[in-house]
C-alpha cells in the first residue's frame, strides 16, 4: 500500500500515481491510498515521490509519499 498525503491537487496526485501503476483505492482527507500490484512498495513509493516532484503543476506543493 502507498500512501499520498496532500492538501491540494489531489486529481494531479492520483493521475501520476495512476501513470506508475499503481492503483487508486480510496481517498479520506488529504490521505489517498494506492495499491501496488508490482510489490516492492518502498522503490515504488521512492520513485513516485522524485516523479511528483519534477511534475511542474506539484512541485510547490508540501506532500508525503509512505509505503505501508
């Protein structure tokens, strides 16, 4: 499981996590959860987070990637 936390743009959030793979479950709050089909979700959560951060439109916006 990959955990996004983000207080804005989450539309933005969900359809990079999407672009990687990963697969949107549920959103609660800032919180959005991603289940990783391919495992290994500490890698993936690693790329998703340098992936975000170059995305012109997400790289001002304070957000945490977690693998649980």
């Amino acid at each position: 499981m990959i955990i996004i936390n983000a207080p804005l743009k989450a539309d933005v959030f969900q359809k990079v996590a999407e672009e990687n793979g990963l697969v949107f479950v549920k959103k609660t709050g800032m919180k959005m959860e991603f289940e990783n089909p391919n495992g290994n979700d500490a890698e993936v959560a690693n790329q998703l987070k340098k992936t975000c951060k170059a995305t012109k439109e997400l790289a001002a916006i304070y957000f945490q990637v977690l693998a649980q």
